[in-house]
C-alpha cells in the first residue's frame, strides 16, 4: 500500500478514464499497455482493478486502448521454444447457449486436414452454457495444461484446446470477477486477441456487432491477421441462417465481405441442448441440417482466412469436401 499523502503511480489511469464528462478521455495504446503491464505485474491495488475495469465497461474500449491491453498481456506470457507452424488462433470464451458448439468440429475438420488450430478459452463463468473444455472428452481429447504441451498435441494432432488460467492466471483472475462485478470486462475481449502462439491467422467471434470493427482496428495496430464476425452466441461459429459479415485484416490490408445467408427460413432452435449429439453427428449416427451447415461455413471462412480458398465458393466447396470425407472414427473415443 503506498503512503496516504502520495498518489499511487496507477490512479492517474483511473483519472483519466473517470473524470466526469468533459475531463474524462480513452486512454492511448501506449498508456493502456502501461496500466496493463502494472495490472500483469500485480502493482495494482484491488480496488483499483474493479474501478479500471468498471470505468471501461461503462464507457466500452477503444481500439487503441484494446491493441495496449493485448501487447502488455502478450509480454507477460512465458513462451515456450518452439518450430511448429501454426495455422489457425481460435479463442472459445463465451460458451454455447441456444445451439451445440458446432465451431468444435469445424476445427477439428481443419485439424484433420493438416491446418494446425490452437484454441484456447475460459468455463464456467456463466450458467447454462456449454463450455468447449467440458465436452472434449466426447472426442477422446485431453485439454492441455502448459503451451508446451499444448506444442506437443499440435504436432501430434494438429489440435490443441487449453484454458486461459493455464497460460496466463492474471488474465483469469480478472475474467473470474464477473461473478463479484456482475458484469464482463475488457478481458474478455482481449483474451480473444491474445494469439499467444503467434499463429498466422486468429478466428474471433464476438456477440455485439459494435465491437467486430473495435477487434479489426486493433489488430491493424497489432500487426495481426484476423477474421470477426458475430458468431452464435460470441463464439468463432457462422450461424448459417443468417447473412454474415466478416471483417478481416490480411498482412496489414483491413476488408469487410457479406456471406449471404444459406436458408430461406430459419431453424427451430432445439428445445434442450445434448451434446452427445456433437459426437454422434461426427459420427454420422445422427443428421443435423442446421449443426452440418453451421461446420461447414465456418470451416469455409477459415479457409478463405488462411487463403486455402480463393473465393467464398471455393472455401464451401472444399469445407463440404472436408466433411464429406472426415474419419468418422478419428474422434471416437470407444474405437
């Protein structure tokens, strides 16, 4: 705790953010990596924690703000050695609520497909959801517990899931306040963008279509590659009854496409979620037209991310060929 009659060195960021109307400003990239350098490195007061992350909820993060917050977290994690190429970052924050996370097997299709996906998110910290680390087990596939081993699953498998508190503790530390706060954070908007592994191509879905371009102009400052698009449910899954918008940046180059809508009419969400139903349509024991669409057309956009596919006929075209063609007992646990 500092000395009563000296400011602490983090209240000037908290000034900035809330001072009032006229005298409160976003904070630049490079203040927001400062503070949250300061967060990562534990010089920060709780209380001064909930009042940033607070502030920023109020008032939503900038661009710059965002690009800050990702390069500071980035630096505070411990990378490992490593010469694998990796293809696809894939962040699976948000959990599935009216439909099955269908997104799993389309990066299992990639996987399959010798495109290297490393995703990584957080559980458990909304009811009622189906988290991509609970459901695993259902392919036969262990989460990792270190980037290192996450290393080891993706040149064995070109697959590997691990959890945020696994790579970066901090980060969920500060995702696990929403029970306190009752309300989500910049975290959870960072923890999309972290790409901790440096893959050529990071896969984001967000929920509120007012943050899709906040993601696309923070990773222009970053220098990353990025597709985002409004996901089902704020997860990295097309929802096929619906048109699209994806907004991209590829080697500094920002671009928005529309991919139109595959249904005239939409599905019926299901009454109750199973997901043993993820399995058996894997599998091909049980035909699901809304979940197979949803695979595919995601799988497509990845495709044309990495620019396998030229156009988005051709990513559909090679997604269905991929599905079409999928082992179905690859991922069976009981084979």
């Amino acid at each position: 705790m500092t000395n009563n009659h000296q400011e602490h060195p983090f209240a000037q960021y908290i000034r900035i953010l809330g001072k009032g109307k006229k005298g409160s400003r976003s904070l630049t990239q490079a203040e927001a990596c400062t503070a949250m350098s300061m967060i990562m490195d534990n010089k920060v007061e709780p209380v001064q924690l909930g009042a940033l992350l607070m502030l920023m909820r109020v008032k939503e993060e900038s661009a710059e703000e965002l690009a800050g917050f990702v390069k500071a977290s980035r630096n505070a994690i411990t990378l490992p050695n490593h010469s694998v190429t990796i293809d696809l970052d894939w962040s699976s924050y948000a959990g599935k609520r009216r439909h099955l996370p269908w997104f799993l097997l389309s990066a299992l299709l990639l996987a399959n497909n010798n495109i290297a996906v490393f995703m990584h998110g957080a559980s458990g910290h909304s009811e009622n959801r189906i988290y991509t680390e609970d459901i695993l087990a259902l392919f036969g596939i262990k989460p990792a517990t270190s980037l290192s081993e996450s290393i080891c699953q993706l040149k064995q498998n070109r697959f590997s899931y691990i959890s945020l508190k696994h790579f970066c503790p901090r980060l969920h530390e500060m995702i696990e306040l929403r029970q306190l706060m009752g309300l989500r954070s910049p975290v959870h908007t960072l923890a999309r963008m972290l790409n901790p592994l440096q893959a050529h191509s990071s896969m984001q879905g967000i929920f509120h279509p007012g943050y899709r371009p906040v993601h696309q102009q923070a990773a222009s400052l970053l220098g990353d590659n990025i597709v985002v698009f409004r996901g089902e449910g704020g997860e990295a899954e097309r929802n096929p009854d619906v048109d699209c918008l994806v907004q991209s940046v590829t080697k500094g180059i920002m671009s928005d496409e529309q991919w139109p809508t595959l249904f005239k009419r939409r599905h019926i969400k299901p009454e109750q979620l199973e997901a043993s139903d993820l399995a058996a349509v894997w599998l091909g024991t049980k035909v699901d037209e809304y979940g197979e669409s949803a695979i595919i057309s995601t799988s497509a956009i990845a495709l044309k991310a990495l620019a396998i596919a030229d156009d988005q006929k051709q990513a559909l075209d090679l997604a269905k060929e991929f599905w079409q063609t999928r082992p179905k007992q690859k991922y069976n646990p009981e084979s």
